[in-house]
C-alpha cells in the first residue's frame, strides 16, 4: 500500500484536501518544516487563535492558556495548530485618538480569524479571548465561518487593594476627575494606579469584557464554568486544557455554531446583559454577531427583553463587586438560575458544552450567604439595566444605561462638542453647570471613525461631583465602567447629517426613560432647515485603515458591522 492512501479520519472535513494524497506533497512539505509529522497531520486539524499582546493584562495570560488548549486537543485525538492576531487596549487608549482604533479592530480580528482558518482549511476553532473587542470578535469569527468550535475567555482579573478597599480600573479614571477638582493629590492618584491592576486578566468589574463574557455563555458558544475562573486562578490552566478537549468531541460530532446561535440563544443573551447590569456594548456586539449568523435582531428586542429582566447581580460599576466575587459565589449558574427562574431564559437552549442553560444553572455550586447574585424574587432593580430611546434626536435609536442610577428624565441646555477632547477640557476647566445636557458628537462609526468609549471624559465627570447633576449624549460609545444618565450610539451619527448634527449651544434637550426619547426641543420646520445648511466635515483620514472602516461601517444602529 503507498504511504499515499492511508484512511482519512472521517473528521477531517476540510483539512483532507490541504493535507492528504500524493498531490498534496509540496503542502505536507511545508507543514513538516514547521515540526507536525505524517501522525500529525493524518488527524484533523484545529486552529487555536490568540489575540496576546504585550500592551494590557487583559489578553496577557493566553500565550501560557494556548499551550494548555493545544495539549487537550492533542489528548483528544487532534492537532493543533495556533496563531495569533491583534487587540487594542481600550483602557490604555482611552481619552486620545489611540482610542479610534478599538471597535476598528473587532471587525479587522473577526477578519483575520476567518483568513486564517480558511485559508490552511482548519477542521475546528479555539478562539481565546480577553479583552473588550477580542470576546465578540471571536464569536463573529466563528459565526461566520460556521466551523465546529467554540470561544474561550482567558478570564477577569483580580481587583487591586488601595487603602483597605478592592478597586478597579474604573477607580483611577475617577480618580482623574477627583483630582481635578482638587479632592485627591497627585500622590493620592499615583498609589491608586499602581496598584489598581494587579496582574493579568480583564478589567474586573461588569464592564464590557465581563459582559460579553457572560453573553457567550448565555449564547452557549462558550464552555460554561471553564471560561468564568479568573485569569490567574489555580484551575485556569486545567479549565484551558478542558476546553481543547472539548472543541474536539464538538469537532467529531460536527457541532456547528449555527446550531448553537439561535434567536433563543440571543435573548438569552440580551438578558444577560440585561440583568447584569452590563455594557451598554453588549448592545452593539450582539447585533454583530446576529448578524453574521443571520439572526435578525432590532433595538426594541434588547427594550422589551430588558423591560422584563430583573436585575440580579451586585456588579461593578453600578454595583458592589467584581467578576471575580462572583466566579466565588458559584459563577455563572447563579446567573442562570435566576434568569431562568423568572422566566426570561429559555431553559431548553444547549450550549456548545451540551448543557442546557437550566441544567447550568441547577448544577451551580452556590456559596453560602453569598449576595452577589441575588433571588429573582427580590432583584436589585425590577427591571434591566438598558432602555432603548427614539425620537427626534435619534429616529434611528439610541441606548441609554439605567443600572448604577435612578435618574429616569433629565431636560436641559446643551453643550455642544465636536470632539471628546474638546469636552474633557471642559471638563478640566470645570466649565460644566449642573443641568447641562453635554453633547459629544462626530465620534460615530463613520464620523469618528471608530466609536470611541467616553470613559475619559465620563469618569471625569463622575470624579468631579457632576454626575447626578448632568446628562451627557453622543453618537459614540460609553465603556462598560460608565455609570450616571448617559446616553449612547445616537443614530443617524453626525458625521452622516443626523439630527444630532443640528444642535447648538443652549438648545433644549429632553430625555425621558419612560416615555422611550430622546427629543431636540425644535419644530420639525427648524431642524429641517439647519440640516438642510449642514455641511459633512473632512474625513479626519484619507487613507489607510481609518479611511477604510469609515467608508464601509454601518449604523451604530445594526451593530456598526462591517462584513
């Protein structure tokens, strides 16, 4: 018999035409230089994407994880083949036009994922993911392919310790605004920022990496008690290694994430979200990843989800604790059971680890006494922490956070900005009067490009003494840390002639949570004549990438996809 013709393993759906016959030599040529041998390459072939980068904690522990998934998968009968793409740190960028290139690189990892998976036609997927746009980046990826395999979080980190307190990233972006408005001293601010991240991990609290965290396993496309052990927990290697062996029984069985994303498994999702307590992100990820499953989602799916879901987590930032307090608590069954306790869970939907999301919640391990999750019976709040606005200032939508405050109207002048920096001098200034409805604008998708997070200027506001004082709203986004009335994703954006490119100084704008609007107090006949003397501002970019994504992105509105 040739060394040609052995059996092909009936798992190698895609891989056997890269690797098997005589015709392929050249290919297996290659292959061999790498190290894989004729053993190696007869199994089926599973790719296992990092997004590590030197320049966060967030993605910092994966390289180690990697080498855990890869030894699982090779216990399981498979080979592995890793490789890695790119993340910008959204809490390092934050506050400079570094900022621009965060969601920019949710669609460009999604990208190159589908290149690399497609191109050496891998049998399966681990996609390890940490920080705020690798998580939906990941599902986007494998959504797309619709390759048997699944998304693994490399985990959150521990909070910091600063004068007998736990702390957060969130904390030192406060501590920004305390310190303008003279209330900490810069050896206060400097003792906090070296020790409010301790180590690897994503940042702690119920931003938007914890958050979309928690929607994965809500969307079942994550393995449900291995991605939720902080990042540098004694099991998390165990759990990586758990996880290699899983993507491959999903790969022998043919599991597909489209049997996995249904329409179920999303309004799971948006009740995670919602009863978390989360990133207003969530929001705009989600419709993403619907998207490239072909999941119709609208806005008014996350309103009326969300106008059911109690909130039931004690989470950060509008809560007490962080991601790691709950992984103690009993983790993400405590989430489940609650949710599909008050009926806003479908309890049927299976995950990719073949648990139903009751069957997650029934198995949880609760601690006793433990309050960061709460009975459903007694939430927090009677409802989730997102609301969907229309109206005159936003006819295409606009989402508004509600955990973390009660504030529910707020009508006021505004004050008008073109830029986030232009707003944080204000704030530097301390210029802002209570009342004021601040108004950032031209950082949408298109206009800024990229949709930059307002947690610079937001927590500033906060730290300042503002934020029960002002609203503020923008055609861009806010960071999962944001808390106060701030509204976000404005749509139609500035930059392409919405209504918030209308405003001026001193208009008055009125936002009323119950009523579901967002208004500019003008007659129809005035916006439309100050439209109508609008003029589109110069690309900030001409070319390159920048250029590119505004071109091509969507509304905030649908997920400000690019695909």
């Amino acid at each position: 018999m040739s060394v040609y013709t052995q059996p092909t393993d009936p798992a190698k759906r895609r891989s056997a035409a890269l690797t098997d016959g005589w015709e392929r030599a050249p290919a297996r040529a290659m292959l061999k230089a790498v190290g894989f041998t004729d053993e190696d390459l007869a199994k089926p072939l599973v790719g296992v994407a990092t997004t590590w980068i030197e320049t966060m904690p967030c993605n910092f522990n994966q390289r180690v994880l990697a080498k855990h998934v890869k030894d699982g998968i090779r216990a399981a009968g498979g080979t592995p083949i890793e490789f890695n793409t790119i993340s910008v740190s959204d809490g390092v960028s934050m506050g400079t036009t570094g900022m621009r290139a965060s969601l920019i690189s949710r669609d460009l990892i999604a990208d190159s994922i589908e290149l690399v998976v497609d191109g050496p036609l891998l049998d399966g997927l681990v996609s390890i993911v940490g920080c705020d746009k690798t998580i939906p980046a990941g599902a986007m990826a494998l959504a797309r392919l619709d390759v048997p395999g699944l998304v693994f979080y490399n985990g959150s980190i521990a909070p910091g310790k600063f004068r007998g307190r736990d702390v957060t990233i969130q904390d030192v972006f406060e501590a920004v605004g305390a310190r303008a408005a003279g209330t900490m001293t810069d050896e206060d601010v400097h003792a906090l920022e070296s020790v409010a991240c301790p180590g690897a991990g994503a940042c702690g609290g119920q931003y938007t990496a914890n958050t979309m965290a928690l929607v994965l396993d809500f969307l079942g496309i994550s393995p449900r008690g291995l991605s939720g052990i902080p990042a540098e927990h004694p099991s998390k290697a165990e759990a990586a290694r758990a996880a290699g062996e899983l993507v491959m029984k999903v790969v022998r069985e043919d599991i597909r994430p489209s049997q996995i994303l249904t329409r179920e498994a999303f309004e799971n999702a948006i009740a995670a979200v919602a009863g978390s307590g989360g990133s207003t992100n969530g929001v705009l990820h989600l419709l993403a990843i619907a998207h490239e499953v072909g999941i119709e989602l609208e806005l008014e799916d996350f309103d009326s989800i969300a106008g059911r879901t109690p909130i039931v987590a004690d989470l950060k930032p509008g809560g007490r604790y962080v991601a790691v307090d709950m992984y103690e608590a009993g983790g993400v069954g405590l989430m489940a059971r609650e949710l599909v306790g008050a009926g806003v869970a479908h309890g049927d939907a299976r995950g990719v680890d073949g648990q139903t999301l009751s069957e997650v919640g029934t198995s949880v391990q609760e601690r006793p006494g433990q309050d960061v999750v709460v009975s459903w019976q007694e939430p927090l709040k009677p409802t989730g922490g997102i609301a969907i606005l229309r109206g005159s200032l936003a006819p295409e939508g606009c989402v508004v956070k509600l955990a973390g405050h009660e504030r529910l109207y707020h009508s006021g002048p505004a004050r008008v900005f073109d830029s986030e920096e232009a707003c944080f001098a204000a704030v530097k200034a301390r210029s802002l009067k209570p009342g004021d409805v601040i108004v950032i604008r031209y950082e949408g998708p298109a206009g800024g490009p990229g949709m930059r997070e307002m947690l610079h200027v937001t927590a500033a506001i906060v730290g300042e003494g503002l934020g029960d004082e002002v609203c503020l709203i923008t055609d861009g986004r806010f960071s999962g840390a944001t808390h106060g009335l701030m509204v976000g994703h404005i749509a139609p954006e500035a930059a392409r002639g919405g209504p918030i490119a209308a405003v001026r100084d001193g208009d008055t704008i009125t936002l009323d949570v119950e009523k579901r609007r967002l208004d500019l107090e003008l007659s129809d006949e005035e916006l439309a004549s100050r439209l109508a003397g609008w003029t589109a501002p110069a690309p900030r970019y001409e070319r390159g990438v920048f250029a590119k994504y505004a071109k091509t992105v969507s509304s905030a509105s649908k997920g400000a996809v690019t695909s």
